[in-house]
C-alpha cells in the first residue's frame, strides 16, 4: 500500500477539511449545548457529496474509494463527532447496504435520494433486551397469507439518525429458526404507520445527534420491502457493521487528530512557572503518547481501507482498527484534557467535548470485548458466541 495521498484523494481531504471548518466547527460547541445539530447540514452533506461518497454513480454517488471515505470521515470527526455519525450510518450502514443486498428496484428507489442528503437512513439492530448479542433480537415480522404483506412488532434502541431519518434498515425475526438464523432484513419508511420515534436525551456525549427508540406497533410493509434473502438478515447486519468499523475508526483517528492540535497548541501558549507548560518533559509525554497514537490508530484504519478496496478479506483489520482506534480515541481526549488543566473542563474549550463524544466509541458497533471476541475467534478457529 502506497502511504502517500494520490492527487484525487488529497482533493478529497481538502474538499472535507474546507467543509468543516466553514459548516461544522464554528457551530460544533453550540450544537453540543443545544443538544441538536442544525438539520440544514443534512443537505448540506448531500450537496458536497459526501452521503453518496462510496455510492456508485448510476445511482447518484460519486464512486469514491474506502479511502476517500476515510479521509472524510476523519475530517469530519475532527470537526463534530454527531455530524460524523450521520453520514456513517446513512451512507456506511444503510445506503452502502442497499447498494451491496438491495434489489434494482429497492437501489433506484433508495439511493439517489440518500445520497443527495433528500433522505436520510437510519439502522435499527440493537432492542432493549439485546445489544451484543443481536442475533437473539425480538422483533418480530409475520407475514399476512392474504396479502402477502409482513406485521412487524417490536422495540428498537439506541438508533442514530432515529428521529431524522426517511427509512430504517429494520432487522427482525421472520421464522422459528433460533438465533440469528432466523432474522431477515427490511427497508421501512419511517412515515409507516404504527412506527414511533421517541428521542433518547441525556446522552454523555454525541448530544447533537439524533438519537431514538424505535416502537413499532403493527407495522405493515410489502414483501417486496425484505432486503437480501429471507433468513439472511444477521448475515445483511454483518456485513454491514464490518465496514462500519472502519468509519467508526477513521472519525476516532479525527477526534484523536483534534485532541493533539489542541495540546500542542495550548502547550505552546500556557505558561506556568515562567515557561510553556510545552517545555515540561510530562507534558511532552502527555502530547507524544497523543501522536502515537493518532498514527497508529490511522495506519490500522487506512490498511482496513485497502483491503476492501483491493476486494481482499477485511472483517478482523476492521474490528482490530476499530478497537484500537476507539481506545485510542478515549487515551487521546483524556491526556489532552490534561494538558489543559482545569480549562480543559469547561466547554469554551474543545477537549471536554472530545472526552465525551470519544467515550462511546468502544461501547456502539461492537464493544471492544466483543472486538476481542471476534479478533480471537479469527485467531483460534474458536467461537465464543
Ligand atoms: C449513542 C449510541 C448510538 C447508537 N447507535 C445505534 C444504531 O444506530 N443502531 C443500532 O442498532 N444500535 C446503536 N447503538 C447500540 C450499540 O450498538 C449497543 O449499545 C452496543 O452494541 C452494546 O450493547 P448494549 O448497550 O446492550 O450493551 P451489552 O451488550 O449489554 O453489554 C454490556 C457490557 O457487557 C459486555 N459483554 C456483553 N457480552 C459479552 C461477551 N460475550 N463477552 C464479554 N463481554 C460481553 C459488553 O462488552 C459491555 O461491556 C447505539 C448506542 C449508543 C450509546
């Protein structure tokens, strides 16, 4: 893999980073306090591109590559860790889903509109009762022998996007086959009747993104609404979460980027004891544990990048970039918050809000047990599931 940016992607990085600093980080402390991030920037991302990034073409993307998309990604977690999610799950989870299981008719309907930012998509895997251990959700789809149509009941939790978005990437239980096997994958408008969204506040960090619980009630969708094979939903999930993975990693890479800006900036302008607190060895170290760590964390998440786009097998560099790069995430943030003393706890200034928007990184798309679980299953043969 060759390190260095090719001219295109570099335009990319540009075209993202030129972005957020005119659209995302002059607002992104005042979003954090509001608790809602103007919906505008929806359209916005659309308009720019950057919902349809790795979309083909023929449906209204621009083609990007995986790398292009991490360059984005990164830029924009190094602006606002909510506006990052938007687009990781509308384009990572659900467009990019469609586009890879989605009949032509479920593409055309789909795509375009989600790459333009018109619509937005959301990802309802996770229910009050399962977290890690999806594969045993309990939502359940039945079909109705007279009209073919599926019933859908049950709770969804946690889903970004939940209360913004058009259509959700819905996963329920179809047959009597235990665990995952039984699970299929549906594409619901969320102006279904039965579906409700109630907001999910209080959030530690991510406060300007929309975050709900999903309560469908007799939900009614036609059949032509499944997405990928009966009984393949878990397998559709996956799939979709593998790269997830990747661009969870890349907006960490972004807030640890942010966090080391930000200390060796502070270092450099606050003086204690009649010298720059950058002139103390601790905090150098504090600053170079920082840097390694956004080198690191960048390099595991560029290879995942490679690999897709070489079509090479990328699920295990996907969850060891991910645990990595959230952990490294949470390191960064904190000893950057350090650096700052006691300013670094007030929110005129930018790390406390890294600290909290990095904190659930290792918690959604898989914990990082569960990325230890996975890594060691590839590793030993051996599952623990
Ligand atoms: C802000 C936010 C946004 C989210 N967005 C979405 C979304 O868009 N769509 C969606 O579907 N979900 C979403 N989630 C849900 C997220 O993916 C889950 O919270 C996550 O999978 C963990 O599930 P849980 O919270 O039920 O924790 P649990 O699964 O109950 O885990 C609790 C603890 O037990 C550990 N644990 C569990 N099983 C094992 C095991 N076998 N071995 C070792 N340790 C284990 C976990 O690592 C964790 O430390 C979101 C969550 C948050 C907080």
């Amino acid at each position: 893999m060759d390190l260095a940016l090719s001219e295109e992607q570099e335009a990319v990085r540009r075209l993202a980073e030129d972005f957020v600093a005119r659209e995302v980080t002059p607002h992104a402390t005042a979003w954090d306090r509001a608790e809602e991030v103007d919906r505008g920037i929806v359209k916005k991302l659309g308009a720019v591109g950057f919902l349809g990034l790795t979309i083909p073409e023929e449906y209204g993307g621009s083609g990007g590559d995986h790398l292009a998309y991490c360059l984005v990604t990164e830029e924009l977690g190094r602006g606002d860790s909510s506006v990052r999610g938007i687009v990781s799950v509308s384009l990572g989870l659900v467009a990019k889903t469609i586009a890879s299981w989605g009949r032509e008719e479920q593409k055309r309907e789909w795509l375009p509109r989600l790459a333009s930012g018109e619509a937005l998509g959301c990802f309802g895997l996770t229910e009050p009762g399962t977290g890690s251990d999806a594969g045993n959700l309990a939502t359940r789809a039945v079909r109705d022998g007279g009209t073919g149509d599926y019933v859908i009941n049950g709770t969804k939790m946690f889903i970004t996007n939940g209360t913004w978005a058009d259509v959700v990437l819905l996963f329920a239980r179809t047959g009597d086959a235990p665990g995952h096997k039984g699970v299929s994958a549906f594409l619901v408008p969320t102006d279904t009747p039965g579906l409700a969204r109630r907001p999910v506040h209080g959030k530690l960090g991510l406060r300007g993104q929309a975050t709900a619980e999903l309560v469908l009630e007799d939900v009614r969708v036609p059949a032509g609404a499944m997405l990928g094979p009966e009984g393949k939903g878990f397998t559709v999930a996956m799939s979709a979460l593998a790269k997830g993975r990747m661009s969870v990693a890349a907006g960490c890479v972004g807030i640890a980027q942010t966090a080391l800006d930000a200390a060796v900036r502070y270092a450099g302008e606050r003086e204690q004891f009649g010298k720059p607190i950058a002139s103390y060895q601790l905090v150098q170290e504090l600053i170079s544990d920082i840097a390694v760590d956004v080198d690191a964390a960048r390099l595991l998440t560029w290879r995942v990048a490679d690999l897709i786009d070489r079509g090479l097998d990328f699920a295990t560099a996907a969850s060891k970039a991910k645990l990595y790069a959230s952990e490294a995430a949470v390191r960064a943030a904190n000893n950057a918050l350090q650096v700052f003393g006691g300013y670094g706890y007030i929110d005129e200034y930018p790390v406390g809000k890294l600290v909290r928007d990095a904190r659930v990184m290792t918690l959604y798309e898989g914990t990082s047990q569960i990325q230890k679980l996975i890594i060691g299953r590839a590793l030993t043969g051996v599952s623990a599931f």
